[in-house]
C-alpha cells in the first residue's frame, strides 16, 4: 500500500491532522516527519515489528541498531535513562527542546530493539511543534533515525517533503509534509560518564550550554 502525503503546518498544526498521523502508529505503522534537523522515519519504539521495519529502510540490524528516540519533553526521561546527576539534567533542559541526541545509560523499561538489552539509549526532544505535539498525543516515544544516510553526501531529496515521499512512499505508512527540512543531523553528546563527550559534531553547539 502507497504511503499517504500529509501537509501540516509547522508552526500551529492542526489537531485533527496530528490525530491522523497518531492513528497510523497505533496501528503499527511507519511515518516519516519533520525535526529541527533533517526528517526522520520513525514508529512506536515498543512495537518490534514497526521497528524492524524502520531497521529494514535503513538497511541496519534490528540487534545492532543504536535507533534513538523521540520524547515530547524530559518528564520521562528517567523511565528510560538512569544516572543523570542533577548537573547534567541541567545542561539537558537548557539545551532541549534542540538540535541534539543526548546518549545515557539504558534504564530496565527502556525498548529492546530486536528483544536485546541496550546498554544506553539516545534520546531527543527536538525543538518543532509537529513531532513533539505527536510524540504527546500519541503518549509514547517514537523511534528516530534519519532520511538521510550516513555519507556526508548532499542528498537534495532529504530537505525537500514531496522528493521525500516520492522516495519513500511505498515503504512507509504516512509521510508528513512539515515544510523544508534542513540536511545537517543532530548532534550527539555521550552523558554515560557524567560528562558532555562530543560524539558527533552537527546543528547544535553543546558549548553554549555547559
């Protein structure tokens, strides 16, 4: 079945439009949407087949994929992630919502990808209203990964919603047309050790927060 194109306006996103977009992850289905990075393909992270699927678009082994995920805010965190000491919760809410992936360790309730145990997990909050009003109506986290590969290649088809869904359509549910995307991923910070290890340079500048 061919993927639906569904345009949403960036800056006050209808209600009924995002309940479309919730449904086809209730039923187990994998949409592509916009960040305040490049556009992500994504799924209900506790529903393994959606993942698995998600893994199969992006050519990566459900076991060995390190996917991230989506939170609405930081007031689930701690379901997912142990140990962040008060100073980096500090430095998070300062930079979040934002261009960046903050990596920590894993708690019990986080997802198991492929049935395995993650030992971290990477976690986003991005700052644009469509995912995050999603990610909150839908009242679960939604897996992250990106349409863009990892060669630092410019692939014009990654910012642009409609070259977006001619490339994915038939193997993805819904793609969300949120207006431009940008094609500089997030940036990733390594908060296992209680410090902000760069892991991946991208969008954000972590400095401006520490």
């Amino acid at each position: 079945m061919a993927a639906t194109l569904l345009r949403i306006h960036p800056d006050n996103p209808p209600a009924n439009r995002i309940q479309q977009a919730v449904d086809v992850l209730r039923k187990g289905g994998v949409i592509i949407y916009p960040t305040d990075t490049v556009y992500g393909i994504g799924c209900d992270v506790t529903n393994a087949k959606a993942v698995e699927r998600v893994c199969r678009i992006k050519g990566l082994h459900p076991e060995k994929a390190n996917l991230s995920f989506i939170c609405h805010d930081l007031s689930h965190i701690s379901d997912y992630a142990h140990g962040i000491t008060t100073t980096t919760y500090k430095v998070i809410k300062k930079a979040l919502p934002g261009p960046f992936t903050f990596i920590f360790e894993a708690s019990a309730n986080a997802p198991r990808h492929g049935g395995v145990k993650r030992k971290t997990v990477g976690i986003r909050v991005p700052d644009n209203q469509i995912i995050r009003q999603l990610v909150k109506e839908f009242g679960n986290p939604i897996v992250s990964t990106s349409v863009r590969s990892d060669e630092n290649t410019l692939e014009e088809y990654v910012t642009d919603p409609d070259l977006i869904f001619e490339k994915y359509r038939a193997l993805v549910d819904l793609v969300i047309d949120g207006g431009f995307g940008g094609n500089v991923p997030s940036t990733i910070i390594d908060c296992t050790n209680d410090d902000f290890e760069l892991v991946r340079q991208g969008a954000g500048d972590i400095e401006q927060y520490l």
